[in-house]
C-alpha cells in the first residue's frame, strides 16, 4: 500500500497535534507546575511598598553589619555592636518560595545581640529572610536571601 502525499501530510498533523495536547495535560496535572504566589493579599501589600522601601532605607547600616551564619544548632542571625533591643518589637519572616507550607514567624526577642534559628525548623534549601522590627515609631526592614 503506498501512502500519498496528501495522506502524509495529514498524519503528520495529526501526530503534531497528538504531541502537542500530550504535553499540556502533562503539565496541567503534575504538581511540579504548580507555584503558588507570594502572598495572598498581593494588591493590599503593594499598596504598602513606599513604607518598605522606607523601612529598608532606615535599616541600611545595621544590614551592612548583620550576619547570617549556618552552625550546628541552626541559624545564627548577629546583629551590630551599636543596634538598640532594648523597646525593639518585630518579626523575623521566613519565606520558603519552593513550599508556603514551609514559610514561619518568629517574635524578635533579643537578649543580646544573636538570634539563633533552631535546625529542626529549616530545610537545605533557599530561603528569603525579611528581619522587621519597629523603635521609638521608626520602622526597620532587612531583607537576605540565603541558601541553608
């Protein structure tokens, strides 16, 4: 049986087409293309941004100076010899962009100058550090992107 050209050039169409839906539902269906955003509440934070920016502006010598160290306990956050804890009220976020069921909080409550992350909550991997806290009415924010 001989196969015209007319009828080679369908069955090549037809292939292509088969390929191509092949690959969508490949990629619809598995759960390595699914990325989650940021944040939920996206439009709300970047009405916000100009007072992170500021924030970011405030806090740039003590982000110069701050550290972040792996150790066999976890991750030891230092802070500069001449940063104030005293009235210092914030938060140390997390942000895993592989997993959002891996981001976590936690208060800044510093008795010196070192913040130590526990190794049991963090996994190898990238993480994105925002330091913020907040003194005498003026806002801080440091942010670090580390590999752990």
């Amino acid at each position: 049986m001989k196969i015209s050209w007319g009828t080679g050039i369908v069955l090549a169409f037809v292939a292509f087409i088969i390929f191509i839906l092949y690959f969508v539902v490949l990629a619809s269906t598995k759960n390595q293309a699914n990325h989650d955003l940021v944040t939920r509440e996206y439009y709300k934070e970047e009405l916000a941004y100009q007072q992170e920016i500021d924030a970011q502006q405030n806090a740039l010598p003590y982000a110069k100076a701050t550290t972040f160290k792996k150790t066999g306990e976890g991750l030891l956050i230092s802070f500069p010899d001449d940063f104030k804890f005293d009235n210092t009220q914030g938060k140390v976020s997390l942000y895993r962009p592989s997993n959002k069921h891996l981001d976590f909080d936690l208060p800044v409550s510093l008795s010196n100058k070192h913040l130590l992350i526990p190794d049991k909550q963090l996994l190898d991997g990238r993480w994105d550090i925002r330091i913020y806290w907040s003194d005498n009415d003026q806002n801080y924010l440091i942010k670090e992107s580390i590999n752990y």
